[in-house]
C-alpha cells in the first residue's frame, strides 16, 4: 500500500505493484542464477536471501524489523563466539562522535575552528 495513499497506474500497473515485481524478481534471480552463453550474463544460483513484507511502515513495524535485525546479529555473533555488541569499532566510533561534538559545541558557542586536522576540516565542510 502506498503510504500516501494515492498510486500512479502505468500501462496496467501501479508504481506500487512494479516495485513489488522488481523486488521479487530479485529474490527469485538471486536463488535460481541465469546460465548464459555470454559470461556477463551468467549468474550463480543458489543465494541466500530474505524478503519482509508489511502492509504499512509504522512504528510498531520498524520497531519489529529493528527487534528481528539485532536479534539475528546477536545469535549469528553466538554460533561464531564473538560478542556482537562490544566490538572495538563500536567504541572508535563513539570516541570520534564525541570529538565531533566537541567540534560542534565550539561552533555553536561562537568559537572559531580551526581545520587543523581531519575532524575540523570535515566539520568546516558542512
């Protein structure tokens, strides 16, 4: 259903029902390939793929993607032995978002930055 609740029909079809067909297409091309005599055109089967559908993007929809995404990290993180949520990219990630706002606090405050390295130059950027 399209959230507006208004679709454009284009010889036959809606906008909705051609998104629908390409993203099923997709699926379908991903677990059956295509052999070809042309190299370029040959595609492996065979390959993993997941499809949600839902009526509508709500709240309660997102909030349940969300729920199934990180329950799926945290038991692939179990089968491999690694603790999906303390990784060290994570924690470099947090150190430089606070750098960033650091930056930002110093631009909002009236203070002039400096692009003396990355993170300045960057911020300058924007």
């Amino acid at each position: 259903q399209s959230q507006f609740g208004v679709d454009l029909d284009v010889k036959g079809t809606t906008s909705q029902q051609k998104l629908i067909s390409n993203m099923l297409a997709q699926s379908l091309a991903m677990a059956t390939g295509s052999i070809s005599s042309n190299p370029n055109k040959c595609f492996d089967g065979n390959r993993p793929n997941c499809l949600l559908l839902a009526k509508k993007l709500d709240g309660y929809t997102m909030g349940a993607l969300l729920a199934l995404y990180e329950h799926k990290v945290a038991f692939q993180g179990f089968l491999w032995d690694i603790n999906s949520f303390d990784q060290e990219g994570v924690q470099l990630g947090k150190l430089l978002a606070n750098q960033f706002l650091d930056l930002y606090k110093k631009v909002n405050a009236g203070e002039k930055v400096e692009a003396t390295d990355n993170l300045s130059a960057i911020l300058k950027q924007m």
